[in-house]
C-alpha cells in the first residue's frame, strides 16, 4: 500500500514535470529509497533516483546528491553487480562529499564503496570455491 501511495503522491503532484516541484520528487525519492530495498524494488529504486538525479540541478543541494549517489550505486550493486556504473556512482557521491569538506560524509561514502567492493569479492570468491567444489565432485 505505501509503494502504491508514493506513486500516487508522485504522479499528483508531477514532481518531475518541467513545470512541477522538482525538489518534492528529490526529498520523495529520497525517502523511499529504504522502503524499495526492505521490498526488493531495486530496479524501481534505480530508476527513480537516477530519475531525480536526471532532474534540474537546483532541485538538489550537495548533500543530497552524495545520498542519491549512494543510493544509486547500492541499486545498481544489486542489480547490475560491480561496475562501470556502480564504480561511477561512488566515485561521484565521494567526490561530491569530498568537495563538501565533511569527512564523516566523505568517510561514509568511502565505507560504502569499500563494503560493496568486499562484498562483491567475497561473493566472487564463495562462486568460485563452490565450483572447484562441483568438479570434484564429478571426479
């Protein structure tokens, strides 16, 4: 019901027209971003923020550009793996947070990529070690 209602919210007030209140889409799209990964939503999340990031550039401050960002790059993480885009979008939201010269942001960005990164290793590494597993067990 709530995803159901953010679509109607979004549609009624035409967030993202060029005559709309860009700046309601961007706080929405930030909002929901933690109700589309708890369901699952990782295309609609991807879609939406890089939906609001395609948006005026006044519609969103610094701050809020590192947080679309990031959540760009978790989106795209799971959805599409580990990257060109991915590394794009963390490399964008660390340095915009950079440019900001707030090193909790900067750090919290950092810490972001390097999860996923560790993440996606260690994945990488569990796939691989399962398959020599499977072949020998055909031996």
């Amino acid at each position: 019901m709530a995803v159901k209602s953010d679509r109607c919210a979004r549609l009624w007030i035409g967030a993202f027209a060029p005559t709309g209140a860009a700046e309601i889409g961007v706080a929405r799209t930030m909002a929901a971003v933690p109700l589309w990964v708890h369901l699952s939503l990782t295309e609609e999340c991807r879609g939406r923020v890089e939906r609001a990031l395609s948006g005026p550039a006044e519609s969103r401050d610094a701050r809020r550009n590192v947080q679309l960002y990031a959540a760009l790059c978790a989106a795209l993480f799971l959805t599409k793996g580990l990257g060109p885009e991915t590394v794009a979008a963390w490399t964008s939201s660390f340095d915009i947070a950079e440019s900001l010269d707030d090193a909790d942001v900067a750090r919290a960005s950092l810490e972001g990529q390097v999860s996923r990164t560790d993440e996606h290793v260690a994945a990488a590494r569990y796939c691989s070690e399962a398959n020599l597993f499977a072949g020998a067990l055909e031996l």
